[in-house]
C-alpha cells in the first residue's frame, strides 16, 4: 500500500508562497458543492458592489411628453437598474413606478424610462431610482392639456 505523508498547511514553505496561492490552497480543501456556494456568494457579492458605485453622470431630462406619456433620459456611470417613481404633484397617493430599464456599456450607459400613467393637464413629480436607491431630488413636468 502507499503511503502518502501528511503535509500540514503550516509549512515554512506554504508561508513563503503568495497569499493568493495560500487562499487558493486554502479553498481547494472544502468539498466541490461549498466551492460552488462560496463562490456564487462571492460573484454576487462583487455585482452587487460593483451596481452600488453606480452613479448619475447626466440627467434627469424630459426627451419627450404627451397626454399620456412621458419618457426621461438619463446616463449612469456604470451598468446600473433604472426606475422612476413618479406621482400628481402634492399627491402621494398615486405614485407609479415605471418599469425598470438596464443601463449597458455599449449604449454608453444611458436609458429612456417611459413613464405611461400619465394624465392630460396634470402636473408631475418624479425622482430616479438607480441600483434600488433614490439618487435626485423631485423634479416636475406637466403634460399636455390637449394638441394645438
């Protein structure tokens, strides 16, 4: 039979080596399913850190209005998940949220939120919403009352 010697992981050479080929070594020893759960962990935690450094670089602007619609541009800094909430001025009863829209590099990270609960001669208040975080003060718009 063979024998194989136990080396421990305390070694003077283990010491002398990277720190990242330590942890390496370190990690090789958990069973293949905790890998997989540490490091699924590990890649959330990053994207999550990384889409909450989000920040408005330009923007809230209106790009258009109607009776019923209204859309806002905005651009981010990095990939990021936009929403407005918006509401009749001085009403906080009827906020809307509209649907979210992902920011991507290859659009330069910019986004048009349509905002489609809007009524005819009303007056609006919205904030913008980026990565699950309030990042404007409120700002207004008012729609159409009617075409000319």
């Amino acid at each position: 039979m063979l024998s194989i010697p136990y080396i421990s992981h305390a070694t003077p050479r283990s010491r002398s080596l990277n720190p990242r080929i330590r942890c390496l070594q370190w990690f090789s020893t958990f069973p293949s399913f905790m890998q997989r759960a540490i490091a699924y962990f590990l890649l959330l935690l990053g994207l999550f850190t990384i889409s909450a450094q989000a920040a408005l670089v330009s923007g809230p602007m209106i790009s258009h209005i109607d009776m019923r619609e209204a859309k806002i541009w905005i651009q981010v800094d990095a990939p990021s998940l936009v929403r407005i909430a918006y509401s009749v001025a001085g009403d906080s009863d009827s906020l809307h949220w509209s649907p979210p829209v992902e920011t991507n590099n290859s659009q330069a990270n910019t986004a048009v939120v349509t905002l489609d609960k809007v009524e005819p001669g009303l007056s609006y208040s919205y904030r913008v919403e980026l990565n699950g975080e309030i990042v404007t003060k409120p700002a207004r718009f008012t729609s159409p009352a009617n075409y000319h």
